[in-house]
C-alpha cells in the first residue's frame, strides 16, 4: 500500500476497467472512480478532483483554472500518451508533479494505422455500405505491399509502424525533427523534408504530438501537394488537419481517401466529411485495444509514484 493520500480517477475507461481498478486499490485504500461517467472538464472536473492528492487523468482537460482551485493536487499522472490537454505551463506554475509514460500503446495505434491502410486500399468501407444496401459490385483496389509510405513523426508509434511494415516491402519515407540514425539505418528508412515526403507517398500517415508547432500543419497548401491517388492516414490527432480543406479534396477527387480515429472537436457531431465515401471515421479507439488499456493503466498507476516536477 503507497500510503494513505486520496486519489481521483477521472476517467471513464479506467474507472470501469475491473483489473486496474483491483490493481490501484491494492496500492491506494482511499480512491474516487468515475463511476457515474461524468464527462469532466471546467468547474467540474476541479469539484471532482477537491479533497485529492492525486490524480489520473485521461482527457479530460487540465489546465490553471482547474489547477488554481486545488492546492492539494501535488500528481497528475497521465492514462494514455498524449499530453496536449494538460497545460504544462500552468502544471509548472503551480508546483504539480507529472506522472506520464511515452509509447505505452504503440502498438494499438499502429496495428490501427495499417488496418486503415489496408481497408481504404481495398475499399473496404465503401464495399461493406453497398453490401448492407443490398449492392453487388466488384471494387478493385491495390496491395499495401511496395507502397511508398509517409510517415510524419518517428517517435514510439512511428518506429513501431515501421517495424510492422517490413513484411510488406514499403519503401518507407520519414519526416521528423528528431534523427533516429541507428533505427533510419536499420530498417532502410529514408528521411526527407516535409513537403518532399508529402508529394513522393501513396500514404502519409500522422505520428505527432498536437502542440503548436504542429497544429494545423496539415492545410489545404500541404494536402495540394499529395498525389491525386493517395491516402492520408491521422490515428494521432485531430488538430494536425484542416478537415474542411480535406473534405473539399476527397469531394473533388483531388485527393483518394483519407482515414481518421481521431478530430479537431470530439466526440464529432457535424463534419462535411462524414457524407464522403472515401472516408472512414472512427471513434478515438487508437489505444483501446484491451492490452493497450491495461498497459496505459498500469503506467498511470506507477506513475502515481514516480513522478517529476514539470521543468
């Protein structure tokens, strides 16, 4: 037992998950689940997390007017890998301790990402509406095998994606600011600047963090720049794309097809490319494969313990 510090549990998935629910009560006595599935955010999450030390936080956006009202918060620990809804600068100026583990889902998302390439290559959803509309009709689509893939962001699911393509003999393209020499020398991965990669792939598929270097880097001036046949694949997030300059292109044909888990506002209600049918949406289920959650919930767990101040 890690002693006697109360801990709030904000999201839904984990609060309802009976193994990381066992697994934090053998650490910590004093826990409040999310068992009313409360979607928190504002003023709602800070009445959730009052009278806590702790925290696990899934979506749920953290930020200083949540952070200003609780001065006995001293941990956040992050279920999941993206950090674009914690304010760090606010999590600094208030002392708190961040609990976070890179790459705990790699592999949900990438198995993800190449599902989707495969099932728009093969159009796989298109098929599947006709079929259910009482339709018989052949689609001919292409190989995954000798594509040259695009891959935006090298990090834990970029390599992990890299990885799983070797089979299919990709020539694999990488945009990146970080270099990986040894892992680029490895695997025969080609790295080259942005705009290049976009118009040399028959898939780009989006591996970034959303902060604001990369918001919005996907505009209607780098979407021009693919191939009229190519896909554009975003299992990362959603803010990266500009969805209505996109769904002009996959209206217009000057685009193939685009497959997204993830949107600029969620969970999505309207969109212009909900309509198209060379579009496959998903709901945020990038890392909810059941290893995967249990492997992010794990993580927060420790990460209730090991921690650091944000620098």
């Amino acid at each position: 037992m890690s002693g006697a510090e109360r801990v709030a549990v904000c999201s839904r998935s984990f609060s309802t998950n009976p193994v990381l629910r066992g697994e934090l009560l053998a650490r910590y006595e004093r826990v409040t689940f999310n068992d009313a599935g409360l979607k928190l955010a504002g003023q709602s999450l800070a009445d959730f997390l009052q009278g806590h030390e702790k925290a696990i936080i899934g979506l749920e956006p953290v930020d200083g007017f949540v952070l200003g009202q609780l001065p006995e918060l001293t941990v956040v620990s992050k279920y999941g890998v993206g950090l674009d809804m914690i304010d760090l600068v606010a999590m600094r100026a208030h002392g708190k301790r961040l609990g976070w583990t890179g790459g705990v889902n790699r592999r949900s998302v990438s198995e993800l990402s190449i599902s989707f390439m495969i099932a728009m290559l093969r159009h796989v959803p298109r098929a599947d509406r006709e079929v259910r509309a009482g339709m018989w009709r052949q689609h001919v689509g292409g190989y995954l095998t000798a594509r040259t893939i695009g891959i935006i962001g090298c990090g834990h699911v970029g390599q992990d994606l890299v990885t799983l393509l070797q089979p299919f003999g990709c020539h694999i393209l990488v945009n990146d600011i970080r270099d990986y020499p040894e892992f680029f020398g490895r695997w025969g991965v080609e790295t080259c600047a942005l705009d290049d990669l976009l118009r040399r792939s028959d898939i780009v598929t989006l591996h970034v963090p959303l902060d604001d270097s990369t918001r919005g880097m996907m505009n209607a001036g780098r979407l021009a720049l693919m191939k009229p046949s190519a896909l554009l694949i975003n299992t990362a997030r959603g803010g990266l794309v500009d969805e209505a300059a996109l769904a002009s292109m996959l209206r217009e044909q000057t685009l193939a097809g685009a497959a997204f888990d993830v949107f600029a506002v969620e969970p999505l209600t309207e969109s212009a490319l909900m309509s198209l049918p060379n579009f496959l949406a998903t709901p945020h289920i990038g890392g909810s494969a059941a290893e995967a959650i249990l492997a992010m919930g794990r993580a927060a767990i420790e990460g209730l313990d090991r921690n650091e101040l944000v620098g």
